[in-house]
C-alpha cells in the first residue's frame, strides 16, 4: 500500500504565491514603472545638488511616536553581550545627525519597518524618500513635492492617476489648505477654538466629533479624536482634482516640528495627499534639544498609559540635535507614489515581493 501523501502536498494552497509566473507576471510593468520614477527621481535630486545617502537601519531608537509600532531586535557583541536595537521606522534620526556633521541638501531612498501595519496602502517594510534642506524654511518642500509628482508622472508615462474613484492631475499646482481650515470645511468643527487652554480639550473636540457623525469611544484621548475626524471626514476629500497640501498641523500632532511663529497652536507640518491618499509628511524642523526631549518624555508616558510598549530615547540623536543647523525635512512614501503613477490598485503590486504572511 503506497504511503499517503502529505497534507501539504495533497491540498495546493488557497492562492497562488507571488513568485508564480502568472501573479508575477500581472505585476511586473509596476516594477518597469518603479525603477523609471526611481530614476528620475535620483536625476531631480542630483540636479539639485542633493546626496544620496544609505543610513543604518538598526537603531537605538525607532522613536515614540503614539501610531507606530517597531520591529525590535538584538546586536549580539563579541563577548556575547546582548544589546537591543530595533529596525528604524524612518531614516530620520540618522539624517539629522548628518545634517549636524554639515550635509546642506541630503536625500535616501530607505527601506523602513513598521509593525501592526498592512492593507492596500500599508506594508510592513516599504521604502521611503526622505530629504532635508539645510536653511530652508518648510515652503521649499512643498515646491518641492510639486515638482517630483511631475517627474513622476512623466516618468510613469500618466497624465491622470486614478485610486479608488478619485482622480487627480498630478502635474496641477497644489492646492494649500491649513489643517484648521480643512476640518471647518469638511467636518465644521472648530478646531482651534479646542487647543486654546493649556492643553487640549478633549471634551470639546469629542462633542463636534461626534456632531459630524463620528464616533468616540470613553477612552479616546484628543489625539484619537483628531485622527477619528481626520480619516473619517478629511482625508477622502483632499488630493481631488489637483494635489493637496495640508498645512499648519496642530502642535500636539507636531512632535519634530516647530511651533508656527504666529500661532504656537499650530505648526510648521504639512502633507501631501493625491487621490485621497496621504503621500508624504513634512516639517519645519525642530532643533532645540530640551523640548525635544520634553516631547519624547510626553509621548513615551502617553504610549505608556495606553498599555504600548516606550522605546529609548537616543541620547546621541539630542545631542546632534543641539548642533543641528535651522532646516526642513520630509518623508515620502515611494511605493505610494508608484501605486498613483502607475495604477496599480494596492501597494503590494509595485513591490517585487511582499513580505511573507498573511
């Protein structure tokens, strides 16, 4: 009597892997467009006068910030110590230390690392486009976005980019809205009139919250509130027609940020949306060490209030931040740009492989 065969043989899996011919073969012209806005993204840069920098992806730190969750990891020395390390969240420590050793104009095409992050627009390693402008107030980013949608987009061989029943040109002029201004319009919620006491007043963001439809639990803090207001009811309407830029960010959404010269409410933090979908996060940098580490201390008591694990404080990240020059800097997510320049329905088409699991 022959042997049975094994269960895993016997049954074929539910879907095909990605690396079967025919699924890789749906997504391979994604891959062409990718290296194409690739490259013409590194030709905007070097005629810009920018490094290209790689960064290391282990860190002391992947930073506190209450949405982000790191992978974390061991450096195994030679006596057998063990020190832990996570893999970085953003190249942004890293870049800001070589601002502080005198780089005028950086960028990094960077593979990050996320956790507890996966859908159509998240992955848990992605690459991200970051770049920093020594003495250059947080507006030059925005031009510059501007300019790196068109090369995109030519490079992509797309006039118009189309997610989810949105469209947008991406070779219009942006247009700029404040944060402020975008909830009143979309929510008619006055955002200001709750973020002038001392600090934040829950209460009264819940009650206009929940006025415009959105719902909050008991234990919702401000911050859960805003970002209930702001997937629910902003960020859908934005990057329609032309791309949007949301400007002037509440300075307790704000942690790297300055604090805008007229208005200590808000501050200099803005992003970039397309379709509805939210592409890059720019800053007028902070670079007074003291209040950074007040922020840092804040975030890491408020993740852990909430039950999330606190990472470290890099203690050589303050220090170069204390040498730092006045700069502005900017993240971008480029396996999102490639989804709206090349039309691919999810991320995980302009990825050669996504990572394994469910």
């Amino acid at each position: 009597m022959p042997a049975p065969v094994p269960a895993s043989i016997a049954r074929p899996p539910a879907t095909s892997p990605a690396w079967a011919p025919h699924v890789y073969a749906d997504r391979r012209p994604f891959l062409v467009a990718r290296n194409r806005v690739a490259a013409a993204l590194r030709r905007w840069f070097d005629a810009e006068a920018f490094l290209e920098v790689d960064t290391p992806i282990l860190q002391r730190s992947p930073g506190n910030e209450a949405h982000l969750e790191a992978f974390a990891t061991e450096l195994i020395g030679p006596d057998g110590a063990a020190r832990p390390l996570y893999l970085h969240t953003s190249p942004e420590f890293a870049m800001k230390k070589l601002l502080a050793a005198g780089e005028p104009r950086l960028f990094t095409l960077a593979r990050v690392f996320r956790n507890r992050e996966r859908s159509s627009t998240h992955h848990p390693e992605f690459t991200m486009l970051e770049w920093y402008r020594a003495g250059a107030p947080y507006g030059d980013l925005m031009a510059d976005c501007a300019a790196l949608l068109r090369a995109a987009a030519e490079a992509a061989g797309s006039t118009r980019w189309t997610h989810r029943g949105r469209d947008c040109d991406p070779r219009a002029e942006p247009e700029r809205v404040s944060v402020a201004e975008a909830f009143a319009r979309h929510a008619d919620i006055d955002l200001l009139a709750t973020l002038d006491g001392a600090s934040p007043d829950r209460g009264a963001l819940v009650r206009q919250a929940e006025a415009a439809g959105v719902p909050c639990a008991a234990d919702d803090t401000w911050s859960d509130a805003f970002s209930r207001v702001l997937s629910a009811c902003v960020e859908p309407r934005l990057g329609l027609g032309r791309p949007t830029i949301l400007d002037r960010y509440p300075a307790p959404e704000a942690a790297l940020a300055r604090p805008s010269p007229d208005d200590p409410r808000t501050a200099e933090r803005f992003e970039l949306y397309a379709c509805g979908v939210e592409l890059a996060n720019g800053f007028g940098e902070l670079t007074d060490a003291a209040e950074q580490r007040r922020r840092f201390e804040a975030a890491m008591a408020g993740r852990a209030a909430r039950g999330q694990d606190s990472y470290p404080i890099d203690e050589d990240f303050l220090d170069a931040l204390a040498a730092m020059p006045d700069a502005s800097g900017i993240a971008l997510g480029f396996d999102r740009l490639v989804m709206l320049a090349a039309g691919a329905p999810s991320i995980e088409r302009v990825l050669a492989l996504p990572v394994a699991g469910a």
